[in-house]
C-alpha cells in the first residue's frame, strides 16, 4: 500500500466551544493537486493552518509520508519548511528587498550561505517571471507580485507540500492571472498542494481532486469532473449552484 504525502486522520479542532473541524480526514498522494471548497468558515484555513503546525489539534493526527508531525519532541520549525504555507496576506519583510525575504529564511532554516541562498531566490525568480525585481522592495510591487514572490519564499525551502490559502482573494481580475499562473507552473513541476480556493473555474482546472467542506467537515471529494458535473451530495450541488450564478 503506498503512503500517502500528507494524510489528515480524524482531525478535530476547536476554539473553546466552537467546533471547526469534525473529525476531518484527508489523504493526499504525491504529486496531487487537492483544492478546497467551501464557504467562509467551513474549516478550509483552519486545515491548513493545522498542517503546518500554526493550530494545534485537539483530537486526530496529521501524517507527513506516514510519521505523525503532531507527536511529542517533533520540532514545528522543520515541519514548517517541509510543508510550506502561503497566507492570502503576503506577509512579506516591508524593510527588507525582495531578494532577501526570499534569502532571509534559507539561510535561518536551511543554514544556507548566502551565495547558496541567493542563487536558490535568482533561479526561481527567473521561473516566475520576477527576476527584475529581485532588488525592489514589497511597496514598489503589485499585489500580483508579492503575492508570486511569497509563493517564490516559499519554494525556495524546498518543501515537499505547499499549502495556500486563498492567496488570490485580496486581488483585482488582472492580478489573480498572474498568480494562478505560477500555480499552473508548480504543478507542472510536480509539486504536492494543497489549495483553499473560491475559484471555481480554476479548481476544476488545476486540481487532481476537490474536496468540498460545510461545518468543519468534509461532505464530497473528488475528480472535478465528477463534483461540478454530478456531485452526490445535495448539499454539494447548492453551494456549487450558488457560487457558480455569482461568477
């Protein structure tokens, strides 16, 4: 039986009396592309932010290639940088250039030289299309930009899952192109995510599967085609009616 990358077992999560996730489980397969549906407080952040160690769970365990990351002396720091987390807020260093918020964690996490971290940063700011900005700070930068160089500080730990979380919400039309793009870009790469997404036009496009949750729980998951096109669930098919008259 192959292990999956990241598996998410009977995940529970409460803040004081409010439950937001009941008992969620999730495998997801290297290489796989699973995109998150849902409406606002379905549980979609909540999850993510669970994976990378930023919430701690009160029931359940989180697997990373079949070790628990939630065990006892496991140290978060070094789960954080096998599984990176990008914000839908950039968070990126105001005072520092793009080049070294990029340079600035691989050489803290990864003990990187400098020379190492910055030929990492060139390399994937050439992929994406930013290697012009490499000495600009984040207010000279759209918001398409920093958001494509968060994704780029991310990659550039090297992690073997990314998890984003609604990282187009905070942009105009012509920016989200931008970014779904670099999206486009890491799953030809091979990359293993994990997307929060309310495009729906994408996630049919980019994802191997999508998962749809209402109450901190998971109702549906599936190929594409099948939850947009014939979804089992009613509850299913009302969000999706829902949300797709709005587009």
């Amino acid at each position: 039986m192959t292990t999956s990358k990241l598996r998410f077992d009977a995940v529970y999560k409460a803040y004081d009396r409010n439950l937001v996730l009941r008992g969620v489980s999730l495998d997801v397969q290297e290489h796989e592309v699973v995109c998150l549906i849902g409406g606002s407080g379905s549980g979609k952040s909540t999850l993510l932010r669970c994976a990378n160690l930023l919430e701690e769970i009160n029931a359940g365990q989180i697997y990373l290639n079949g070790e628990s990351i939630i065990a006892p002396g496991v140290h978060a720091d070094r789960i954080r940088q096998r599984i990176g987390l990008v914000f839908q807020s950039y968070n990126l260093f105001p005072h520092m250039s793009v080049l070294k918020n990029i340079t600035f964690a691989q050489q803290i996490v990864l003990r990187r030289s400098r020379s190492e971290a910055e030929r990492r940063a060139f390399e994937l700011l050439e992929r994406f299309g930013l290697s012009d900005k490499a000495r600009a700070f984040p207010d000279h930068l759209s918001g398409g930009q920093q958001q494509r160089v968060a994704v780029v500080r991310a990659m550039a730990l090297d992690p073997e899952v990314l998890l984003l979380d609604e990282i187009t919400s905070a942009l105009d039309p012509v920016m989200v192109g931008e970014v779904l793009n670099v999206i486009r870009e890491l799953k030809t790469l091979g990359m293993t995510m994990i997307l929060a997404t309310h495009h729906m036009g994408f996630a049919r496009h980019i994802a191997d599967r999508i998962a749809f949750l209402e109450g901190g729980e998971i109702i549906e998951i599936g190929p594409p085609a099948q939850l947009f096109d014939a979804p089992h669930d009613p509850r299913t098919k009302e969000f999706l009616d829902r949300v797709l008259a709005s587009e």
